[in-house]
C-alpha cells in the first residue's frame, strides 16, 4: 500500500529495480566414463575365463589377444577390455537365454583384462559353441577414461560358414566385416585387434 504525506498527497510509488543482467552460460563438455581407473583396477586372474570357483570349464582351451589402438595408431595402455560368451555347447548363463539351466556350471562366461603400456590384452577361455540363429561368437567391450560411452563390438572365428548368416555380421557393411573376424595365429591362439578411430576402424554396436 502507499504511504501518504503529511499533506495527504500519496507518494510514487517506487520502479521496480532493472533486473540484473543475466550471464551467458559457457555449454562445458560432455562428462567422460569415470572412473578414472587406477593401475590395479583388474584383478589378477579375472582374464581366465576357464576357471570359475576352482573348477575347470567344459570345452576346448584357446587364447584371445590383441592390441587397441587409437586413431593415430598410439597404443592404450590401462585400457579395460571386457568379454563375455556362451560355454562350449552355446549356452549363456543368463535367464535371457531359454536354455540357461543347462548351461555349464562350471564356466562362469565373463572376464576382464587391462592393456599394457603397449596396448595389449590377453584372455584364457573356451572356444564357445554356437547359440541358436549365431554363429559363435565372442562379445567385446571397451572402457577407458577418454571415452564418452561404453563401445561394444563382437568377434568371429575365421573360417566359420555361419558367419555370413549371422544377423550381426551381417549388419555391418560387406567391406568392413573382415574387421570383425579374429585372425588364428596359431592353433587355439586369436589375435582380435581393436581400433577406437580412423582407418580400419573396429566396427562398433549401439546397445
């Protein structure tokens, strides 16, 4: 309410105050995968995937191993590599699958690796059997502190007639899937190299 004057006459009332300019926001970058992993984030023995509460997994043995790289080809180093794959007879310990309670009891399915300073991993597993519609198949996942998302991918076995059936090979350009096929370096032994840009590089899935 106005106050009045002593002559009875109402004073103005006051103008509301200017606002205050507001300041211009700087947009700031997207936030990347955290944490950022200490030297020792991986435990020993998580990238042998045949022994699962000492106990020994059902199948034949083999080697993964590679090397990632970024796009100018530099290696990374204390980069984590995680797989995970059906046991020998196909099938995941998972209730996704239908079959899971037939699944190998013995082989857990899942392991984790960390690069060295040059860029390599290596894992101990079995060779997976095909799960129904795929061919076999193991999945990749990479994660380091530079990223700004989870990257996933998938590797095949040369060699493998289901390869050219299977939905996911398949829904990589025809001139690119040899990037998604292992290299058998030895017998048992894989080489599954990994780049995140550039040329050649590794074909990458959405979830």
């Amino acid at each position: 309410m106005n106050k009045r004057t002593a002559a009875g006459r109402r004073k103005p009332a006051r103008k509301p105050a200017k606002a205050t300019a507001r300041r211009r926001l700087v947009p700031t970058g997207e936030a990347t995968i955290g944490p950022f992993f200490p030297p020792r984030y991986v435990d020993a023995g998580a990238n042998d995937l045949t022994q699962f509460d000492d106990h020994q997994a059902a199948g034949e043995v083999i080697e993964i191993f590679g090397v990632v790289r970024q796009e100018d080809g530099a290696p990374l180093d204390n980069l984590v590599v995680e797989i995970w794959q059906a046991d020998a007879n196909g099938l995941y310990r998972h209730p996704a699958d239908p079959r899971h309670r037939e699944a190998d009891p013995k082989f857990f399915g899942w392991g984790r690796a960390a690069t060295d300073k040059d860029g390599r991993y290596a894992f101990r597993t079995v060779r997976p059997g095909a799960p129904q519609g795929r061919a076999r198949h193991i999945n990749v996942m990479v994660m380091f502190s530079g990223l700004m998302r989870i990257l996933k991918t998938t590797m095949f076995f040369p060699g493998e007639q289901a390869n050219d059936a299977d939905p996911v090979h398949r829904a990589v350009p025809k001139a690119r899937r040899r990037l998604l096929v292992a290299h058998e370096e030895a017998p048992g032994r894989y080489r599954f190299d990994v780049k995140l840009r550039g040329e050649n590089e590794t074909p990458f899935f959405d979830d």
